[in-house]
C-alpha cells in the first residue's frame, strides 16, 4: 500500500501546501483498508487487490492532490473503479486469448478468416481455478505476449486491434487503412504463427 507520511506528505508531490498534504495522508491512511477489500471483492487476487489500490492512491496524489479535500472521496472512488474496470477488461482479453489458441487446430488453410467470428465460447471464458491451473495460464500468456512482439508489424497491429482493444473487423480496416479481407488476413497469419511458436515451446492447450 502507498503509505504517505506527515514527514513527506503523499507520495512524491512538491508543489502541494503541508495542510492538504496532511489531509491527503490522513485521507490515504483511512481509505486503504476498505480500497483494499473492495478491490479484492472485484478481482479475486490479493496481489492485484494491492496493485490497484496502490495504483489508484498514486493517481489521486499525482493527479489531484492539490484539490479541496472534500473532493477526494469521490476522486479516488472514480480512479479506483477505473483501475479494476480496466484490469477486468485485461484478464478478460487475456483468457480471450488462451481461448483462441485453444480453439486454434492449425489446420485450417484459408487465410481470409477470423478466428474470433468462429469462436463462440470467447466471451465465457473463466481463468483458471486453482493455483496450478493459474500458473500455467499466467507462463503462457507471458509466451504469447512476448511472441506479438515479434510478429511483423501488421499483422501485430490487426492482431492488438482485433484481440486486444476489441474492434471489429470494420473498424480494425478503418484504422489501418486496408480492406476487411487483409485484417482477416493479417489476424489468420498471427494467429498461424502464434500458434507454431507455442508448440515448439511444447505449449498445447
């Protein structure tokens, strides 16, 4: 947890009068406690529990510490609930993609499909369950991640667009400035290739 103290006020913010410094702390050191188990009760984690109320504390002494008081019950309440919304829409992407790659048998030829039109169960996706299980995810995703960064420039770029922030085909065509067939395209060969990496590494899921 951010613990800002009276010695050094919040964290890191010169600039910003002692009496709302003092104000900032007592304010931080109050809330801690109840961010904490409403963040646990959103993701399930304690370990991300504490990131995100840590991550919200900064923001607020970052961002609005030099606000009125009053105020900082509401602002840290909107940075927090941003923080988990945008951590549930990373795991959410990220049990998205072991889905893919799950579904994904390598054996279909036609360049000019999109896997996430074929697959169904995408958006119910669970982690998983038990500490095993969590690991396992958690080692592959960080393969998968570091295997986009070597994909050509494209067909990473389809990919981030069409799996990662969630746009569909249209927009992702849009935004690159090529036809809908070429985002198929560009998605089916990331996925290929995404794919092979993970067998060589002796993944299969």
């Amino acid at each position: 947890m951010v613990k800002a103290d009276r010695a050094s006020g919040a964290p890191k913010n010169k600039g910003i009068p002692l009496s709302t410094r003092v104000e900032l702390s007592d304010f931080l050191a109050s809330v801690e406690r109840r961010a904490y188990k409403q963040a646990l009760y959103a993701v399930r984690d304690e370990q991300a529990a504490l990131d995100l109320v840590q991550e919200a504390m900064m923001r607020l002494a970052e961002k609005y510490g030099q606000r009125p008081a009053a105020e900082f019950p509401m602002l840290f309440q909107r940075i927090l609930q941003n923080a988990i919304r945008d951590h549930g829409r990373r795991q959410k992407v990220r049990n998205t993609w072991v889905s893919l790659f799950s579904a994904f048998r390598g054996n279909d030829d036609d360049e000019d499909f999109d896997l996430l039109e074929t697959l169904e169960t995408a958006d119910d996706s669970k982690p998983a369950d038990t500490p095993h299980g969590q690991l396992q995810q958690s080692q592959t995703l960080a393969v998968i991640e570091r295997e986009i960064e070597k994909l050509p420039a494209r067909q990473r770029e389809a990919f981030i667009m069409r799996y990662w922030e969630e746009m569909d085909i249209a927009e992702t065509a849009a935004a690159m400035g090529c036809s809908e067939g070429s985002v198929k395209t560009h998605c089916s060969r990331a996925v290929h290739t995404l794919a092979a990496a993970l067998r060589l590494k002796g993944i299969t899921l």
